[in-house]
C-alpha cells in the first residue's frame, strides 16, 4: 500500500476542563495529544490508510505520552527520531460557546522545529506515496529547511503534495511573515485546502471565487474550500467545482476537525489509486464520494470533545453517513 508521509509537530494541547471560559479564567486542563500533522496521521490510519509521521520528538515525558498516541491509532513510527535537544511543544486551547477555539503556544524550543534535512533520507519515499504538511513547522528553523528538502524529493518521485496552511498566527512574529511563507510553500503543492476563516488572510481578496482562483500557482491542481457546518468545496484548475454540503452535529470542540477532514480526504484518494497524474481525473469521477467521507469525517468528530479522541473509525464514519442519507 502506498503510504502518506504526514511532516510536522506533534504537540501537547491542554483543554480547558472549564467551559466556555477565556483562558486567564480557566482553573484546570485536560492534556491530549495535538498537532494538526500527526492529527490528519491518526485519521488516516483509523480510515484504513498506512500512515507514517515525520518528525522529531523530545525525550521527555510528555514525548513518550505522544508516541505512545501515534503507536497506538497504527501510525508508522517508524520515521520519527528522538532527540535530548528541544522539549515537547504544549499548547493551552479556549474553547467557546461555540466549540470555537482560541491558542497560546509554547513551543520556541520545541523538538519538531530541529529536525534537519540530513537526517531525512530520499529512499524513504516512493513513486505514488503522499505527503502533507501544514505552515506551523514553516518558521525559521531547521525544519523548515526540511520541509523543502522533502517536497524536493516528493516531486522528483512524482508523489502527491498536500498542503493545509492551518494558520496559527500567535506562532508567527508577524501576520504578514505567516502569510509571505504559506505563499512561498503554496506553489510546491498539487492539492491545497484552505478554510473560510483562512481565505482572504491568505490572498488578500475579499471577494471568494477571486481568491480561490488566485491559489492556482505553480503545482496547485486542485484547492479544497472547507465552510465549517456548510460543508466544503473542490476546485479545479481547469474552472470545474464540485459542492459537498456539510452534515448537521451538535458542536462539542472543533479541534481537530479540519484535519479529520483531510485526512478523510486523503484517505480516499489513496483508495482510489490517486496520481500526481491523474489526480484532476479521479477527483471529475469521485468527487461525490470524495466529499462526502471527508465532510462526515470533520463533522463527528466536531461533535466530540478532543482531536484524537474524536479522530472515528471508517465503519463509523459510514455508518453516520448511512444514517444521515436515510434520514
């Protein structure tokens, strides 16, 4: 089976036990495991798909708890190198009323950040294998150079490049550095999802079909557009969109959801025997069931408490799915 190379962070998100509460209100945290690379890693795996984490982890305790997480959901762990140098990355989430979320990071150490482009090799990666990254490991740091190095090798194996800009501005100096990289990374990539909160930070386009077509630079074949509770949207190079309406669920957290989202994307992909090639061609012919696994996806696990914990099985998934059309 070809495999999806998932590049980034590994965190430790600490969730408010209290609800609907600011963080300088909050008095007690649950810990769980985090990072929107390792997240869409989980969701693969638990969809069937051979998914493998890239990156580097601290010897701490709070690294031994995460690669505990990746080993149990059956990701391939086989990639990640430990390390004494760096410590964990926390981050301390607010949830609101909504299960909208707010961040403060704590991670200008963090482990993931270190991993250079020697200690990755090129004979990892083979023809029709996937990798996605998102922008949080695109800072000014050995990773960064790493993440290059790799797209480097993705291409020149004619892989699948995905890309999720998963904007995380506190993580940043500045807005606009944030947004002058995920545009310097954005042409390296065949497939790029990009959310309605993300949109126009990204472009600099207030109207939304401008902005979308303007994410068609380089590589870029295909831009996923996810709406939240609406549902989310492909867009082709050649002009074509295809709509996939969002499925109903009471909000519990919304962490994770977007990267359940597309990993249930790329699960399905990687199903239907998805090229660099003739990715366009299986999107034209499969979109409905593309969309529909991949929205369902986000959405059960909207309705849970926790990225990984919510991360569900495919049974589950289409079972839901199987409900939500009777109904």
């Amino acid at each position: 089976m070809k495999k999806i190379f998932c590049i980034g962070e590994t965190l430790i998100d600490f969730i408010p036990v209290q609800k609907n509460k600011s963080l300088k209100e909050v008095t007690g945290f649950e810990r769980v495991a985090g990072g929107a690379p390792m997240n869409v890693a989980i969701a693969v795996a638990k969809y069937g798909g051979h998914s493998v984490m890239l990156t580097k982890m601290a010897n701490d305790h709070f690294g031994d708890f995460l690669l505990d997480v990746i080993e149990e959901n059956g990701v391939d762990s086989s990639y990640i190198i430990r390390s004494e140098e760096g410590e964990t990355g926390l981050a301390f989430v607010s949830v609101d009323e909504h299960g909208e979320r707010s961040f403060n990071f704590y991670r200008k150490n963090a482990a993931d950040l270190m991993l250079t482009p020697q200690e990755v090799k090129s004979e990892w990666f083979k023809a029709g294998d996937f990798l996605h990254y998102c922008s949080v490991d695109l800072i000014e740091s050995p990773m960064k150079q790493t993440h290059k190095k790799v797209i480097e090798d993705f291409r020149q194996i004619g892989g699948i490049i995905s890309f999720d800009p998963n904007v995380r501005l506190p993580l940043w100096p500045d807005p606009e550095s944030c947004r002058e990289t995920i545009l310097q990374f954005l042409p390296l990539a065949d497939l790029v999802k990009v959310s309605d909160e993300e949109l126009t930070f990204i472009t600099g386009i207030e109207e939304e079909k401008a902005a979308i077509s303007s994410l068609f630079v380089g590589s870029v074949k295909a831009v996923v557009y996810t709406k939240g509770s609406e549902g989310a949207s492909i867009f082709l190079k050649n002009g074509e969109e295809y709509e996939g309406k969002g499925f109903k669920v009471t909000v519990a957290d919304t962490t994770g959801a977007g990267d359940a989202f597309i990993g249930g994307f790329l699960s399905e992909l990687l199903l239907l025997g998805v090229s660099a090639e003739n990715l366009s061609e299986k999107i034209q012919e499969h979109h409905r069931q593309i969309l529909t696994f991949a929205n369902a996806s986000g959405a059960l696990t909207a309705s849970v408490k926790g990225a990984i914990q919510a991360a569900p099985s495919r049974g589950h998934v289409l079972n839901f799915i199987e409900t939500k059309v009777i109904d």
